[in-house]
C-alpha cells in the first residue's frame, strides 16, 4: 500500500486525536458511593468533594453521590452536613470508585442531650439557662443579691430571718461558694438576729452562675448539699464607669481595657442610719450597720492562655441592744468584722488537646463580738489551691484529672465574766480528683468522677463515686439520673472545742426531667438525700464541757418544679418554682428524730418582669410562699412539736430609663405588709400558773423600701448597669 504525504497527514492526526481522547478518559475519575448515618439511614444532602477542588456533588435521596474529576495521585474527600461530624479521609483517587461513607452524629450541637441533674445553669452562653445574670438584679425580692435570686428557684428554702442558702432540707453551711473555681470561705456579710444577711459579692462582676442543688461534679468538695459556682468575666466589651446613689448608700465602679488586658474596679459604702432614723424598725440600734467593701478584677492574655486576679474587701460594724425575754432590759450586742478575699487563676491549652486550670484563693476574716458580758475575738485564715488538667480525647470523650489543697487556721481568744482564755485548730485537706465525660450519641450522654480526700486533722480518708446520666426522649425533652457521694468537715463551731469527730456524709439520689422549647423551660426533678456521721453534742448549746459525737442521721427527700416563659405574652418574662420536701434528722442537741426548724414542707415563688415601651421602664413582682416551720412549745408535749404560720411576701419594682445609661430604680420588699413570723422564744422559767411565757420573733422589719440612681458612662453611649434590662 502506498501513503501519500496528505493521506499520511491525515493518518497521523487521527492518531494523535485518538490517543488524546483515549489520555482524557483514561484521566477522568468516577468518584461515587453512599453517605448513611451509622445505623444505615441515608442521608441527603450531603456534600461531598474533594479538598481544593470544585470537583463534588450532593447525596440524593438514597444517599448516592457520584461525580468525575481530572485529579490524580494522593487526594481528600470531604463529607460534611449539618448536625454531623465533618468526614475526611486521604488516600489514591482512585480509590473512592463506590466508597462508603457513615457520618458520626456531631455531639457538640445545640439538640445534643445536656446533663442537667441537680444542676441550675445562669449563663448567656449556656445551651440551657434558667437564669440570667441580669436576672439577680432585676428580680423584684433579691434586692442586688444574687443568693436572693436563686431563693426564687426550687430547692431553696425560705428561712427570712437567715437569708443564706438553705437547700434540699440542708442546712445553710452544706453549702459552699466557688468563684472562678476556687473555694470562697465566708461568702456572707455578718448580720444580727431576725435580720437577713447578703452575699459579699457584686453581681456586676459575674457573667456566669451554675447553682447546683445536688450531684455536682466531683471537682468540688466540702459541700454536702449543694455548690455555688461564680466565674467572673473573662474580658469586659468596653471602657466604663458606674457611679450609683441609693437610699442605704452609694458606689462607684471603673472598667479600664489595654491590648492584653483589662481592669474592674468596684467600691461601695453602705449606711442604714439614714434609713432607720425616716423608718425605724424593732430593733434598737445603738449604731446601725454600716460597711466599706471594694472588688477588682485584673484580666491578662498570656499567649492563648488567661491569667485573672480577683480581690475583695468589706468592712462592717454595727450595735444595738437585742430584745430577750429572758433579760427585761435587753442584751447589749456588738459586732466589728473584717474579710478579705483573693484568687488567682491561670488557664492556658497545652498541646495535644490538653488544658490547664490552675489557682489560688486566699481568705482572712477577722470577728471581734461583745455579747453581754462576753468579748469575742476570731481569726479564721484560709487557703485553697486547686490544679486541673482536661483533655478532649475526641468530640466525645472527654477527661478531667486534679488535686486540690486547703488550708485552714482558726483562732478564738474569749472574754467572760467568769473564765477567759484561747482555743482553735488548724485543719489540712488533701484532695484528689477525676472525671470522664462520654457523649455516647446526641441523646445519650454520661459523667462519671471519682474524689479522694485525706483529713489531716482526723487521719481520715473518704472515697466519693459520682455517676449522671442522661437520655433525650424527644426533640426538645430529656431525662437525667444522678448519684453520688459527699462528705463535709464539722464547722468552726464544733472543731474549736474538740477534733475527735469525723467527716459527715450525704447520699445524693436524683431523677430529672427537661422541657425546652421556644423560649420555654420546664424542669421536674424527684430527689433523696440520706446523712450519715451528723455531729451531735449535749447540752443547750456547744460548749467546753459539751460530749460530742457523730451519731447523728437523717434524710431529706422531695420533688422541685420549675417553669420559665418568655415567649407566651409580648413583652413578659416570668417563672414559676414549687418544692416539696420532706425532712427529718437527728443530729446537734435533738433529743430524738424531727424535722428541722429550717425545713418546711412547701415553698412556692412566682417572679415576673413586663417591659413597658411607652414608660421606658420594666415593672417587676415577686410573691415568695413558704409553709409554716417547726419549733418547740414547751407548754406541750414533745420536741419540734408545732409549726409557725405560712410565710408570705410580696415584692415589686420598677426600673425607669432616664435615658440610654440613667436608670431610676424603685423596689417594695413585702409591699402587702404581711406580718410574717420567724418563731418564738420562750421564757427560760414558767410563770406562776405553771406556763413557760412567749415572745414572737418578727423580721426586724416587715418592708424595705429602696431607691436607687445608676449611671453608666462608656464609649459606645448606650452600655447600662442593667444591660438596657
């Protein structure tokens, strides 16, 4: 056969053309399969491609995907859709020809289960919150104080003449308070009988509040019923200064920013002579309380890490003379208190998904008392110093390891009229702790901790197991269970006389129910606690020649109701919290098994808060219920034998913006005027007919009236102390 140079040309371009399209097909490569959920569900709308590329598709119904790229050699396919974890694997192109791919449900999602048991969170940041730290200063009865606030939630109990945290049929010391996670060891201002006491601490300072009512993490200790965890703000949005003038007295505070890090400064003076002398109440003052107090908070970036210092001072004194009808003209009463509380704390990552929170607290509280003819001097100094590293293992598992050390010395030089002297102690803990969080999938999640202690002063050591769990039943609802362990040293009062005692300890029993939907919440929790190793003593109070024991017991059982709404009225935001409990115990001076004076049956509160657009204002209400408390009549038979009536206060108040950063404030505490009784005391003796006589103990006063001018000047010019409420 014979070519022709133009038939040859015409060969060779067919050719050419042949194995180019030959080289093109062999370089196209199918990418295809199935994306399902793990237990084979399809999914579609996945997006599948290639890392870089515009090379992808998107799954069917069936869950198929299929596309064809030019790319060659070592490539990632990427799979990703909502609420799912991200799939990525590298390997040869053309390897992924009918690849299967089972996407693992993302558990950091915001329908993933929430273990919520015992637990309250307040946080603008959390998935789930009852509360919001603005909350504790536009509640009608809380007055500022965020321990006011959280009586309004369920498992608190009402005790007026108090005013700390009662919780679950525990009394006020089963409580303790955290700030940035280090312990707080007076956490209370000193107050006088029938008269509540308040939290140290400035609400402004805290953007995050996680009030737990039973079965905390095993980080904490020291608490057998509950924990008050504070963490103040990690970096304040702007430059600011607060300046407020109120009825009892004034402050000032001041927000500085730098690059890296920032300042809050805050001072208060607080005067109730002024008050008293306009509306005197019962008692008969011969100085009114009074008291100095100042907050900081230092901020600094180290690299990804934080350093914060907080510190606060206050200073109170007061004196009056207290009724007694047991001294016809009175007891003369005195009190001058001192405290000081500092932390610091440092958390920074540290590669390889680990990170470290570490810190110290520092408190020195200092109580001089004239009672009658006794003078008191304290001295309680205490530190805390807590080390935890975390690790997140993976999006599900996560583990928590620490060890934690306190320190306490106390002091007590006494006066009396007929014997003077000094006692104290020093005790020292150690303290070991881990947990481990396992998110199995979107509805089932787990924790489960493990905490030693080591008592140096009664050479002790205690082993606490702490299990929760929960279960989502449903889009919006979940179920959580809770057990654990807790143990508590004997207070001040009981150590200072003898340490030939031991840790006390509560079982904690928990079963949750969670509804959020649509700016709604409701929450049902069955609860039961059981005591162990209560100290008891003999005699009408604690004293020298008093024998002391850990014999005591008791129990503490109930369910809390909780409901918030901020969806059903325009403009409207309010809760609702019921409790029942039921309680007894044998423990102190109890000659048998009763329920505690601070213990009663139902406590009901209703808080509600209306935004009114053409006022400019937010009125507020807030109506406190609690069952009558047991006391002892000595006219009758038995002990813990009667009850008080119902407890019942109604509270309002009504915030007026002036203007962007003015507010006027006004409150009412009991606006009704119930005439509330706290108990009664009895004469020591009976009278001629054989009676013991009785007198009633009231509040010092049975409403408080407030009124208060806050201005804020910041950069933004709108920024307020109420976060425009």
């Amino acid at each position: 056969m014979t070519f022709t140079t133009q038939s040859l040309l015409k060969y060779t371009i067919l050719v050419t053309v042949c194995l180019l399209f030959i080289t093109l097909a062999q370089a196209q490569t199918t990418i295809s399969g199935i994306v399902t959920e793990k237990n084979g569900t399809p999914i579609l709308g996945a997006n599948i491609y290639l890392d870089g590329t515009y090379d992808g598709a998107t799954s069917t119904i069936d869950g198929v995907y299929s596309f064809t790229t030019d790319e060659v050699g070592q490539q990632t396919l990427v799979v990703s859709f909502i609420s799912f974890e991200t799939f990525r694997i590298t390997q040869d192109v053309s390897l992924y020809n009918n690849y299967m791919v089972v996407l693992k449900e993302d558990v950091n999602s915001l329908d993933t289960v929430v273990i919520s048991a015992g637990s309250f969170e307040a946080s603008d940041n959390s998935k789930v919150s009852v509360l919001k730290p603005l909350d504790v200063v536009t509640t009608a009865s809380a007055l500022g104080d965020f321990v006011g606030a959280l009586q309004t939630l369920p498992g608190t109990t009402t005790v007026a003449e108090d005013g700390r945290l009662f919780v679950r049929g525990g009394d006020a010391n089963e409580t303790q308070i955290f700030i940035d996670g280090l312990r707080v060891f007076s956490p209370y201002t000193p107050t006088t009988a029938n008269t509540p006491t308040r939290g140290r601490y400035s609400p402004f300072l805290f953007d995050g509040i996680t009030f737990s009512t039973g079965g905390y993490s095993a980080e904490y200790g020291q608490a057998l019923s509950s924990v008050l965890l504070l963490n103040t703000i990690d970096e304040p949005d702007q430059e600011k200064t607060e300046i407020a003038l109120m009825t009892v007295g004034g402050g000032l505070g001041n927000t500085q920013k730098w690059d890296k890090s920032s300042v809050s400064v805050n001072a208060s003076y607080i005067n109730l002579a002024p008050y008293v002398a306009l509306l005197p109440d019962r008692n008969e003052w011969d100085k009114p309380f009074e008291s100095i107090s100042g907050e900081t908070v230092y901020r600094h970036k180290i690299g990804d890490g934080q350093l914060k210092a907080y510190a606060a001072f206050d200073t109170t004194n007061f004196k009056l003379n207290i009724e007694d009808i047991n001294a016809p003209e009175g007891i003369d009463f005195g009190l001058k208190n001192n405290n000081f509380y500092s932390n610091l704390s440092y958390q920074a990552p540290l590669g390889n998904k680990w990170r470290l929170l570490t810190g110290g607290s520092y408190t020195y509280s200092n109580n001089k008392t004239d009672f009658d003819t006794t003078a008191i001097d304290s001295d309680e100094t205490s530190i805390h110093v807590k080390a935890k590293l975390r690790k997140s293992f993976n999006s599900k598992f996560k583990l928590s390891v620490g060890a934690e050390q306190f320190f306490t010395d106390y002091g007590e030089q006494f006066d009396t009229s007929f014997a003077n002297g000094k006692i104290g102690y020093d005790n020292n803990i150690t303290a070991l702790f881990t947990e481990a969080d396992y998110v199995f999938s979107r509805k089932f999640a787990a924790k489960v901790g493990l905490r030693g202690s080591y008592s140096q002063l009664f050479n002790e050591v205690t082993v606490a197991p702490r299990v929760s769990l929960a279960y989502k039943t449903g889009k919006n609802s979940q179920l959580s269970l809770a057990y654990g362990d807790f143990y508590q040293q004997p207070q001040s009062e009981f150590l200072k006389y003898t340490q030939n005692l031991e840790a006390a300890r509560a079982q904690h029993f928990i079963a949750n129910y969670q509804y959020t939907a649509n700016d709604r919440i409701f929450r049902a929790e069955l609860f039961r606690k059981e005591y162990n190793n209560l100290v008891t003593f003999t005699g009408d109070m604690a004293s020298f020649d008093s024998e002391y024991g850990t014999e005591g017991n008791g129990y503490a059982q109930g369910l809390d109701v909780f409901f918030r709404d901020n969806e059903t009225f325009k403009f409207m935001d309010y809760w609702v919290s019921y409790s029942y409990l039921d309680s007894e115990r044998e423990y102190r001076n109890y000659p048998t098994t009763a329920t505690p004076n601070f213990a009663n049956t139902h406590n009901l509160s209703v808080v509600a808060k209306y935004w009114i657009e053409d006022w400019k204002s937010q009125v507020g209400f807030s109506f406190q219920h609690g069952s009558g408390r047991s006391y002892t009549d000595p006219n009758l038979d038995g002990f813990l034998n009667q009850q008080t009536k119902a407890y019942n206060n109604l509270s309002v108040n009504w915030a007026y913006l002036l203007s962007e950063q003015m507010i006027l404030y006004a409150s009412v505490n009991n606006v009704t005027n119930f005439k509330n009784v706290n108990g009664y005391q009895y004469a020591d003796t009976p009278n001629p007919m054989g009676n013991f006589d009785r007198r009633t103990l009231r509040p010092a006063a049975d409403q408080f009236f407030f009124v208060g001018f806050f201005w804020t000047i910041s950069e933004d010019g709108t920024d307020n102390q109420l976060d425009k409420l």
